[in-house]
C-alpha cells in the first residue's frame, strides 16, 4: 500500500498579525462600529474634559452656593448625651449648642395619614413644610461644620408632591452641600397600576415607585473629621455601599413595636457605617419607636432621640435596655 496516499494531509498554518491586534486591544481598551469598520476608543480618553479645574470654576460649583459656617465645635451637654427624650422636637432643639451633633439621620412623618398616635399626620402641605423646615433649620444650626444630614423621605404621589425635591431644595438654599441622593430599594411590588381609568390609556398613567430616597447633605465641607481607628467600614461593604442603590427589604417588626412607619436596621447600619466614625452623635428628631437610637447604640455611637410620643419613647428605652442585656 501507498503509504504516501493513506496520509492525511497536514493542515497549512494561517498566520495572524497577532502583535498588532494584542497591541489595539491593549492600548485602545474599547472599540465601537463605524461604516462598517472597528474603531478603536481609549478608555482614558473617552469622557474626558480638557481644562476641568478652570471650567468647574466657570459652572460655580457647590463652593459658590454653600454659606461659610462657624467651624468652632461646642460640646453636647450630658444630660442629652445617649438620652431618649418625649417633648417637641423643635422645643428641645433650640436648647442645644451649636455645632454639636455630627449626623442627623431622620425620617418624617410623610403626611399620608398614617396613625401615630399622638400626631397628626394629615396636614395641608404648606402647614406640613412649615412645621418640618423650622425643625430642619434647627438641625443645621446643630450640626458641626463637616456633619451631615440625612433625610428619608417618600413622596405622597397620589398628591403628586415632590417632597424630596422640595427638602432637598430648602437645604440647598440653607447653604447645605448636596452630597447625593440614596435610592433605597424597598422592592415591593404591590402597588397599583392603574389611577383614575388610566388602564392601557395614555390619559394619566400611574407610576410605580418601589424605593424611597435618602438626601445626602454636609454642613460647610465635603470632607468630615475623624480618627482612622474609629473607623468600622470594611472594604467589601465600602465597595457596595458607596453605589448609591441600597437594596434592603423594608422592616417587618412594625406591628411588635406599634408603630406604622419604621425603616430597618441594616439601612441604619449602612448609614452610620458609611457617614460616621465611632463616638461620633447622632441625633434623630423624629425617632419613633428608635430604631436609628438602637443602632447607633450598637455601633457605638452616641445618641439623642427625640419624639413626642410617650410610647413610642417608652418602646425605643426598652430597645436599647434589651438589647444591652
């Protein structure tokens, strides 16, 4: 037999430019289509603005808009230190020194209608806003330079009333650095469709909203003070938590605790985590049944908490005492 005629042939050997293509893909990054043609996009060059320092002076950035407050610190006095108190709100916080507190972490009553108790939660909106700026003007007179104030709020969309919007633009005015805004993912799905016979209809489409927000603002300076060992964030929850979508179901304990409206711990967790340092106090004007006064008890903050209802201060006491136990 041929042994010449049995053998597969050896298949030829396609060369590739691969030194060219290795080279583009290194240092282009990315690539996009152009008639018909791969065009190759630097990542650094994508995006980038020529002259960045001059142009943001151009824009008058938030250095043009926030006030130059008092930077001198004043010491909260003890009798307010890691203390629950039942009384107004506004009453208590005109008693306090100035630049005192180093987060004010909140949420309002979002006037719904909800049942408090001892509060009504069913005001016209201008009463309503009233009310809670001249608490919030309190808030930052309070806050040390540097502190921040946190706000979640969710809009009464039936009303169609932009709460967020409307306090995030009374701290502006107050002089407040915007920081951000933290959509908290709640994911809860059951909500309606449909509104006034909008079904299938472009006439008045009901918007679905699953998440409510967080106002992320600083009192005089981005940057906040504090020691490296006081510290607690770790990298991992660093890296996921400064991605301003939280994902974390809403509080289930509502009804054990007797009130309609609690956020959970891990979003104060989260909050104290990421915006303070250990020591540092934290006020909650609307502290309800004290979730925001628990975790920082756990963390090793300081607090002070403030609510006119006797029971709900009764239940945040007996919270923090359990917990202790």
């Amino acid at each position: 037999m041929n042994k010449k005629a049995t053998t597969a042939a050896k298949p030829k050997t396609v060369k590739i430019n691969q030194p060219k293509i290795k080279k583009n893909v290194r240092t282009k990054k990315s690539y996009g289509i152009k008639m018909g043609k791969r065009i190759y996009e630097g990542f650094n060059a994508e995006r980038k603005v020529k002259n960045r320092k001059e142009k943001e002076k151009k824009r008058l950035g938030y250095e043009f808009f926030t006030e130059p407050f008092d930077k001198t610190e004043n010491p909260l006095p003890k009798k307010y230190l890691n203390k629950i108190i039942c009384e107004d709100s506004l009453k208590v916080l005109k008693k306090l020194p100035d630049n005192s507190i180093d987060l004010v972490f909140t949420s309002p009553p979002y006037n719904f209608g909800l049942d408090y108790g001892d509060h009504n939660d069913t005001n016209d909106w201008l009463s309503y806003f009233e009310t809670l700026f001249n608490i919030f003007d309190e808030c930052i007179r309070v806050a040390k330079h540097g502190g921040r104030i946190i706000i979640n709020i969710q809009p009464l969309f039936s009303d169609y009333i932009p709460a967020h919007h409307l306090i995030s633009n009374h701290f502006f005015n107050k002089g407040l650095i915007w920081k951000g805004e933290i959509l908290w993912e709640k994911n809860n799905y059951n909500c309606k469709y449909t509104a006034w016979g909008s079904w299938k209809s472009p006439s008045s489409p009901y918007l679905k909203y699953t998440w409510e927000f967080l106002e992320v603002f600083c009192k005089g300076n981005l940057k906040k003070a504090g020691k490296k060992e006081d510290i607690d964030i770790d990298a991992e929850e660093f890296k996921s938590w400064v991605n301003a979508k939280w994902s974390i179901a809403p509080e289930r304990g509502m009804k054990e605790h007797g009130h309609p409206a609690m956020f959970p711990e891990r979003l104060v967790e989260r909050v104290l985590k990421l915006f303070t340092f250990k020591g540092d106090i934290v006020l909650d004007p609307f502290n309800g049944a004290g979730t925001t006064t628990l975790v920082s008890h756990k963390l090793e903050r300081n607090y002070l908490g403030l609510d006119i209802s006797k029971d709900y201060c009764k239940t945040a006491e007996k919270r923090i005492k359990d917990q202790s136990l």
